[in-house]
C-alpha cells in the first residue's frame, strides 16, 4: 500500500499470489470486480476487462499509456482467479481517499521509499508487461510490450540516484589489465577487479603497482583471502585530485581556475586575473561539493586562508595602481582569517600606506561591530577624522580635472551620510538633523556672491547665519541662507510637533516605563531646538541646542562648477538618510549607497507582514490567487511616475504614508522632510524633484491633489512630466474621468515630449477597457509628434503607420545614444502591437491582445540595447530596467484581465530578470508568475530559488535588497514560519547583512519573539507533569529570543533602537540583572539617554 495514497486496502485474509499495483496503491487477488466507472479494455483478453482502480485513474493528473497489450494478460488473469476460493473478497476500496493528492496532484513523494534495485517501476507478478515510469515529477501507468525490457531503461528517470552520485565522494574504478581478468570458477562471484591492498599517501589514495599487489591482511575477520572482494578495488580520489573527477572538471568554474592558474605562473602581474581567480574559489566548492551555505566555520577559515594566499601572491607582483584593489580583498580575508592583535598591526601599516574608500569602509565595519571596544566619541572622531582628510585632498586637486574632483566629493557625500546615520543610531538625532540641514542651506541656498569665495571664508558667512537663529530649510517659514539679509528673527518658533499618545498606558514595571520613556523623549526630540526656545521653555532638553561648532567639522563645500552635477547626489542621499527611496538614482555612487548595510531604511512593512495579518497562515490555494506584493519596506527599482502615482494594481514605491505614522521608516521627522522638499521645489528652482514632491503629497492627503498640482504647474508650466503626474494622481485616487480630461488638454500645449502623455493616456483607457481607444491614442501621439491630422479612429493603416513609426524612431534613437528616448519609444511600440494584435484561440476574449508579436518586440529591443551599449554606465541600465518594468506591467494586465499560459509568464519575467537580479520589482514578478505557474504544478521548482541563488546572491549582485526581498519571498510562499527564519538566517550568513543591517535585525527579533513554532518540543510528556513540561518549553523559547536578541546588539552595537527591544518585545523573557547590564551598556557606548536606568528604576520603586 503507497504511504501517501492508500486508496484500496487488502481484505483481511489475503491469497497467497497477488498482484501489486505499488505505485497507484492499488493491490488485486483475484479477477477484478465490474466498475462501470473506468475499465481498461483490450482486445487480447478475451473479452474480460483489465479492471484497474477508479480511484487512482480517476485523478486528474495520472496518464495510463497503453502501449501494446501483452497476448497472455488474459491468460494470467484466469489462472489468477482459479487459484482463489469462491467468495474471496478481492480487495476493499476506500471511497474518501487522501485529500492531498488531487490538490498537489501527485503522491507524497518524500514518504515513498527511494527504489535503486534493478526492475524498479515493475508491477509484481505482471511479468514486467505492467510498469510505472517516471514522467517529468508525476509517476504515470502504463502497459510496455513484449520485446521492452528493463535494460533498455537502465539509466534512465534515475533523478534520485544521480543526484546522490554527485554528491557522493567521487569514486573511479581502475580499469584491468586482460593478464589480470582470469575468473576463478569456485568463486560465489566474479570480480572485475582483482583485489589488491591500498597504500596512504598524506590524505589520498594511490593506486600500487601490479607488482606490490597481494591479500589484505588487515581485516577484522582474520586473514584475507585473495579471491574476495575488497573495498580496495575501488580507486577513492579526494577533492584535490581533480583529474579522476570527470563530472568535477566539466563544470565552467573549474575549467577557467585551472585557466587563470596556468596563465598566472607566466604572468603573474596580472591583478585581474588573480581577483578573478579569488572569486572563483567559491564556484569551484560549490561544484566539488554540491552546496555551499551550510559550511562549518572550519571550512570557511580553510577558504579564507586559501584566498588569503592567493592575493600575498599577487601583491608580491603587481603594480602600484593595482595595488589598492588587491589590498582590500587582502584585508577583508584577513579579517576572517587573523586574531585582533595581528589584525590591528596590519591595518596600522595599511593606514599609513594607503589611503583608500573602501579600506576605510572595512576598517569602520570592524570597528562598528567591535561591542567589547564600541564608543561613539572615537567613533564619531573616525569619521570627523576622514571627512578632513578629504578634504585636504580635494584642497590640493582644486586644479586637476573634473573627474578627480568629482571622486572625491562623492566620496565626502557617502562618508556624511554614514556619519549622520551613526549618530541618528545613537541617539542624537538633532544633531544628524541640523548637519543635513547645514548641507542643504550651504549647497541650494548659497547665497550668489559666495559662489567663488573662498571656503573659509563661505564657512565664517555660514557660522554667523546658523548661529543667528534665523528660519532654517524645512521649518516653516523659512526662505533660505540667500534671504538672511532682509530676514528678522522668529519670534516663539514652536518646533515641537504634537505628542503622540502612548503606546501603552503607564504600567508598574520600572523597566518598560522606561523604554517607554526614551521612546516618547526619542519621537519628540527629532528636530534642534533654539537659544530663544530653550530661554521661554524650560522644559526642553538642552541637548537639543546645536550650535554651529557641534556639526563644523562634519560639513564640506561643493564650489560652483560641480554644484549642478552634485546636487541630484546631494538630494538622492538626503532621503536615503530619512528613510525614503532616492528620487534620480542615476549614478553609480548614489547605487553603491543602496547597497550600504549601514545605510538600510526601516521595515516596517515587513513586520507588519511577519507580525501580524500577514501570509504566514495563508492556504497553497490562495497565496496563488493573491496580487504580487506591490508594497515592500526596501525594494530597490528604477523610479517613474507609474511607481510614483500607484494606483490598486501596480507597485508602490514610497512608503505608505498613513501606515508609517508609529513605524522606523521615517527616520526623522516626516512633516519637515516633506517642508524641506516643498522649500526646494517651490523656492530654489529644484524642478527635477517635483514630481517626487507631488507624489509625497498626495501619498499624505489625497484631497489636496488639485491644489497641489496647481501650485506646482503654475511654478513649471512647460513640465510636461507633472500633467502626466497630475493625470496619474486623479487616476490613482479614483477619478480616471479627470485624469484622462488634465492629460488631454495638455496634449494641446505647445511642448516638446508630448508622447509620453500620449502612452500615459492609452494606459488610462486601457485600464477602463477601452482598447479600441487606447489604441487610437497611441496613434495621435505619433501624428502629433510629426505635425500631421490626428485620426479619429484607430483605422489598419494609423496603425500599421504607428508601428513604423515608433519601430525606425526606436532604432534612429539607439543609433544616436539616446537611451533614455529610446526605452520610452520601445515601450509605446511593445504597448502599440499588443493593441493591434488579436489572439485566435479559443479561450481568449474579443479585448484580448496576442503576447507572441509582444516577446517578439521586447526580444528584438533587448537584443538591440545590448549591441548599442555592450557596457552600459548605469543611466543605460536604468533606462533598460524601466523599459522591462513596462514590459513587466503589460503582462501583468494581460494575465490578470484574461486566460494566459502561467509558464509562458513565467519564462518571460525570468528573460527579464535574469538580466537585472537585483530589481526586486521583476523579482516580485517572477515571484507571482512563479506561484501560479506552481498551482498547476506544485512540485516543479521554483524559478525564484534558481535565480536567487545562481545570480542574486553572488558577490557582485548580493545587497540588502535582494535578502530582503529572499525574505518576503519566503514568507508569502509558505505557509510555515521556518520559511521565514531560514531566509532570515541565510541573510545574516551573507557578507552584505552580517552586520550593520540593524532594521532587518530589529524584525528577526521581534520575528523570533512572536513565533514560538522554532523551539524545541518534548516528545513525551509524562502523566502528571504537564505544568513542569510547559514550564520547560516556555524556558526554551525564552532562551532562544532571548539569544537572537544578543547576537542582534552584537551585530549592531550602538543602535539604541535595537537595544531598547530587550526593554519592550523582550522584556517578559528578559532577566532583570541583564535588564540592568544593557542599562549599564548602554552607557558605556556612550548613547543618547535621558535618564539613568538605575536611578529611575529606585525611583519609580519608592513612588510605588
């Protein structure tokens, strides 16, 4: 009886011959029963049926092959049923059956016993005629002919013996000499191999000459004979000899070490190859070994110290300019590899030496991590220390070319980012707060006659501004450094927002009241304070008093000639450092930030998944019938106002803003950060960000759209990107009537790049199921654009002429570099020829569009980008990125409004993003496409795990973004909790989160304080007992949250958010003396703390 089936049960006294049909669970005795439901008939049984169960072919994804029948089956059946006494019951069959079968549509495959034996997927008893074959991941019943034999599918559908042989210790038979294969015939056996001993070598195991060759006298059973066989004819090879692993040396990454190797010892100067060969030690683990991420600690200091090695080699040779790279991929080995004392001599010798980024990235994480030698004051003198030295360098290339320069102002931008994180982590918000506004008045408020002033000078202009107290960007009111002249002071400037209420009422516990009120203090004190307010106020906290002295040294000057090129930068990182996604994104600095741990926004969308209404409990069934997610806490993808102004069914790219009111999102205050956006749009001509602006705005409060968007439209009345905003944003909220109507009278202005308001338009009478409009649409944005007539109708010749158009437009623009224009144009052709084609079939609908013409279309740009731009800078790849972002939003359309093909989806989504693995929007995608191609197959694999492992999470590709997104996708697949811990883990595993990633630590712990599913349980619970065995349990889930929250701090040392969850999730499982050492800690570190642990807790107790 299959373990998983178990359909049809044998009576209770069974016949001695029976016949087994094991892989349908079926099992006969005797001439089968009638069943007018389903009946096997042939011609060759002499009229009887060859009965088999109705309820195993009764399911839906079984096949019953009938190939050829055999001429004796008949015969077989009648002696079968002579054999058995009158009134045997030939078997009982179970009429409910197991429900799991016909929703996964096959068995349990993991409690069937794996079959290795000749003659498996015989029927017994059937003289090999009835078999079960494996057909791709179902078992399908058939009936084979005579002259088929089992050793004509010997070696085929063996998936399980071939995966054990390549992760088995490879093994190699010595093939015999003809001298040697001389058959004793009073052997039980023949052995191919005439026994011979072994001889150890170091670690392997060579073969002895023929000569040397004799009995094994070390067996255990005594004297060996010389005819037995021995496990010394078999040839073992360890992992180092690489010539007998055939299967070992085929794979690419061994191939091309042994390449580099070769090349190395006659060109051992060649740093590229040497980096290249480092890289690659990981590839060929993982071919010898099979998987990678479960290695000991043992196995990875064996593989650090390997590469370590390999870069002393290529140090010792290479050149001075290529001597930096090396030095870093030295050092970040070293790490793993040295003890503290030889590791602090060796960074105090690089320091000294050379002076690189990504060293002093290196250095600081080490010391960011070090919980045992933390300090914020040496801290924060690391990076005050570096911001000076950079800008002594740019001091002393003032005159050099531009680039330089550039390096190393973008350089000062990522260094004050990470400085101001540091100190927001810490606690002093304020102070992170009025640095970023310091930047921001010296970089868009300049005033015109500084542009060319000397820095000291500037800075001395700069100190008497700030310490003025004059309005400063963001809070209301204020102008800007350019208006101080003929600006007064403020009179009773109120900074302080509203309290929010708690969170909880005010509870007897000394240590929660606490938390709770280092919390309040933390929300309510996000913002400096001035001299006049502290002076009418005495109940502000001094600390929040930032005078121009306490942020001097962390603030730099950008001079005139690189302002205009800095400035998207400037903005793009100042919301990184509140929270937000960047609005530009288009240079290679602002991405080499998003991958920055220590940089990494709050998830608070994530911790409302994971800890509470989320997926977790969710059915197989209706996890395939949900929407992608389209909102996801640190998602990474290119920006445009279709993400900008989301509607119902499309991604969300800023966060929620109603949701983020309690949340970590939002770093700093929200209200000044959208005051700060409004000043600079509105005041000092930041015309690039005023669509992110709007955007924000109507994420706040809907209603205010119109205004809005007035505003803005009165401010840049030629922008056409805010009518296409506008139109978006009424949309969005529900008013498609209005957008359509504000998009259309702006198609009558009088401006250049009216096109895209034209696809804006389509997309909008698509939604609402006009195609026919749609279409028409496209075709007047074309005729517009040339100065023709616009047709009224979507007539075969507007639209073969609109295709020509926008196809030669498309190609004249990649010729011409213009990559940008060209995506823009490719997606209003791929959109074009999905309206204009009509698929014949017979499951589709009249509105419906053909998706082949469409790959067609997306294949051909695709292939098109990539001949233009082989290496594309990274304005091209987000120009390419959005392109498959609209190629990603058609399809979606096309499968969520009519029948499709999940695997044709799915192979699409996967051409896309195995392009780009680190844009978690064609990832989520290939997620949804993913889960409803596996509700019809729910044992395939997934194409999300392949490209995850095989591209996402190599070093190259590997960032926060993808792991969270690993982590979302765990957990919206899978019903179990362990999902989710298993993706946790795997990320903290990796280089990229295993320290600084304080937010994704932060969810882990609460994650791990919710669900009590990871403990341990006791199998057995003796009679009696039962309080003392919950006790227990509770004690080992305590434990465990208890460590998840210790190796969070020691991650991330430093971040006071972190710490203060032993006071709030943890507080039940927390013992009060390591209450009172995090207190104690935490003063240590030198955090921002507002009132002494130990004093309030003896105060509050003698109160009560």
């Amino acid at each position: 009886m299959h373990p998983a089936i178990g359909n049809t049960f044998p009576s209770q006294s069974p016949p001695p011959l029976r016949l087994q049909l094991t892989a349908m669970g079926v099992t006969k005795h005797d001439k089968p029963p009638k069943d007018d439901a389903l009946l096997a008939k042939h011609p060759d049984t002499d009229g009887k049926d060859l009965n088999l169960s109705s309820r195993v072919l009764s399911n839906a994804n079984s096949k019953v092959s009938v190939r050829s029948a055999p001429p004796d089956t008949g015969t077989f059946m009648n002696k079968l049923s002579n054999t058995l006494p009158d009134g045997t019951v030939l078997f009982v069959q179970d009429l409910k059956g197991d429900p799991l079968v016909s929703r996964y549509g096959d068995i349990d495959r993991s409690k069937v016993p794996p079959y290795r034996r000749a003659g498996r997927g015989q029927i017994l008893g059937s003289n090999g005629h009835l078999a079960v074959y494996q057909d791709g991941s179902r078992e399908a019943f058939s009936i084979r002919l005579d002259q088929v034999r089992d050793s004509a599918r010997r070696g085929r559908d063996r998936p399980l013996s071939n995966i054990a042989y390549l992760k088995s210790k490879p093994v190699r038979v010595r093939p015999a000499s003809d001298s040697e294969l001389v058959f004793d015939p009073s052997q039980d056996f023949i052995s191919l191999n005439p026994a011979r001993k072994r001889k150890r070598t170091g670690h392997e195991y060579e073969n002895l000459p023929s000569g040397d060759e004799g009995p094994n006298y070390r067996s255990i059973e005594g004297k060996a004979k010389e005819h037995e066989f021995s496990d010394s004819d078999l040839n073992y090879t360890s992992s180092s000899s690489s010539a007998s692993q055939h299967f070992v040396d085929d794979e690419p990454a061994v191939q091309r070490n042994k390449e580099l190797k070769r090349h190395l010892d006659q060109h051992p100067e060649d740093s590229d190859a040497w980096l290249e060969r480092v890289a690659l030690q990981d590839d060929v683990l993982r071919a010898a070994k099979g998987d990678v991420s479960d290695l000991t600690d043992a196995e990875k200091r064996s593989q650090a110290e390997i590469r370590l090695d390999m870069l002393q080699k290529a140090l010792k040779h290479a050149s001075l300019d290529n001597k930096p790279r090396l030095q870093v991929a030295l050092m970040s080995e070293g790490v793993k590899v040295w003890d503290k004392k030889k590791l602090d001599k060796k960074w105090k010798d690089v320091q000294n030496k050379d002076d690189n980024l990504s060293l002093f990235w290196l250095y600081l994480e080490t010391q960011l991590t070090n919980s045992e030698e933390f300090a914020y004051d040496n801290l924060k003198g690391i990076f005050v220390s570096r911001i000076q030295t950079l800008k002594d360098q740019v001091t002393r290339l003032r005159e050099n070319t531009e680039s330089n320069a550039l390096q190393y102002y973008e350089q000062l931008l990522w260094v004050f980012l990470r400085a101001t994180r540091f100190i927001l982590d810490s606690g002093y918000t304020e102070v992170a707060v009025a640095a970023w506004q310091a930047l921001l008045e010296m970089h868009f408020c300049r005033p015109a006659g500084l542009d060319d002033v000397d820095t000291l000078a500037a800075g001395n202009r700069f100190n008497k501004f700030w310490d003025s107290e004059i309005l400063r960007v963001g809070e209301t009111g204020a102008e800007g450094w350019n208006q101080s002249s003929r600006l007064r002071l403020p009179q009773n400037v109120q900074v302080d927002r509203a309290k929010e209420e708690p969170a909880f009422p005010s509870k007897t516990d000394p240590y929660q009241s606490w938390a709770f009120e280092e919390c309040q203090h933390a929300k309510n004190s996000k913002l400096p304070i001035r001299l006049t307010d502290l002076r009418e106020n005495q109940d502000y906290d001094p600390f929040r008093l930032v005078l121009y002295e306490d942020i001097q040294r962390l603030l730099f000057s950008i001079p005139k000639p690189y302002v205009a090129t800095m400035r998207p930068q400037i903005l793009d990182t100042f919301l990184v450092f509140c929270g937000l996604p960047p609005a530009f994104a288009n240079s290679e600095n602002i991405l080499a930030i998003l991958k920055d741990p220590f940089a990494m926004a709050g998830l608070s969308d994530m911790e409302r998944m994971l800890l509470g209404e989320g997926v977790l409990d969710a059915e197989p069934e209706e996890m395939s019938r949900k929407k992608p997610t389209f909102i996801q806490s640190g998602a990474q993808y290119v920006p445009s106002l279709q993400v900008l102004f989301y509607g119902p069914n499309w991604f969300q790219y800023l966060p929620p803003w109603q949701e983020s009111a309690k949340s970590t999102d939002w770093a700093v205050d929200r209200q000044w950060v959208l005051s700060v956006l409004r000043q600079l749009v509105t005041l000092h001509q930041v015309e690039g960000l005023a669509e992110y602006y709007f955007a924000l705005e109507c994420a706040k409060d809907p209603s205010k759209t119109k205004s809005v968007a007035k505003t803005l439209l009165r401010k840049y009345p030629s922008n056409m990107g805010l009518y296409g905003a506008y139109g978006l944003a009424e949309s969005a909220r529900g008013k498609p009537e209005v957008g359509m109507a504000v998009v259309s009278s702006a198609t009558n202005l009088k401006a250049d790049g009216k096109m895209v308001l034209f696809y804006i338009w389509a997309w909008m009478e698509l939604e609402q199921g006009n195609k026919s409009a749609a279409t028409l649409r496209l075709c007047q944005g074309v005729y517009a654009a040339d100065g023709l007539a616009q047709p009224d109708a979507p007539s075969p010749s507007a639209v073969l002429k609109t295709k020509q158009v926008l196809s030669s437009r498309k190609d004249y623009l990649l010729s011409s570099g213009s990559h940008s224009a060209a995506a823009e144009t490719a997606s209003a052709l791929v959109l074009t020829v999905y309206l204009a084609s009509t698929l014949v079939d017979g499951d589709s609908l009249p509105t419906q569009g053909d998706l082949s013409p469409v790959l067609k279309e997306i294949a051909g740009f695709n292939k098109a980008f990539h001949e233009r731009f082989p290496n594309a800078n990274v304005a091209q790849s987000q120009s390419h990125q959005l392109f498959f972002q609209e190629c990603c939003r058609l399809l979606y359309y096309n499968a969520s409004h009519f029948p499709h093909r999940p695997a044709d989806l799915r192979d699409a989504i996967v051409s896309f993003a195995e392009l780009y693995p680190t844009n978690t929007l064609l990832l989520s995608m290939l997620s949804w496409a993913d889960s409803a191609a596996a509700a019809s197959n729910p044992l395939r694999a997934s194409s999300v795990k392949n490209l995850l492992e095989k591209q996402s999470f190599r070093p190259q590709h590997d960032c926060p973004a993808v792991r969270v997104f690993a982590i979302w996708h765990a957990a919206t697949t899978s019903p179990s909790p362990h999902a989710a811990r298993a993706a946790f883990e795997a990320a903290f595993k990796s280089d990229v989160c295993a320290a600084g990633t304080s937010p994704l630590w932060r969810t882990y712990v609460r994650f791990v304080a919710l669900h009590s599913a990871f403990q341990p349980r006791k199998s057995k619970k003796k009679k009696g007992k039962k309080s003392k065995a919950r006790d227990e349990e509770m004690e080992l889930r305590n434990e465990m949250a208890r460590k998840t929250f210790y190796r969070a701090v020691n991650a991330c040392p430093g971040v006071k958010s972190l710490v203060i969850e032993g006071f709030c999730a943890l507080e039940p499982q927390m013992p009060r003396d390591e209450l009172d050492e995090l207190g104690s800690q935490m003063v240590r570190w030198g955090l921002r703390i507002r009132a002494d642990l130990g004093d309030f807790v003896a105060g509050l107790g003698k109160s009560l």
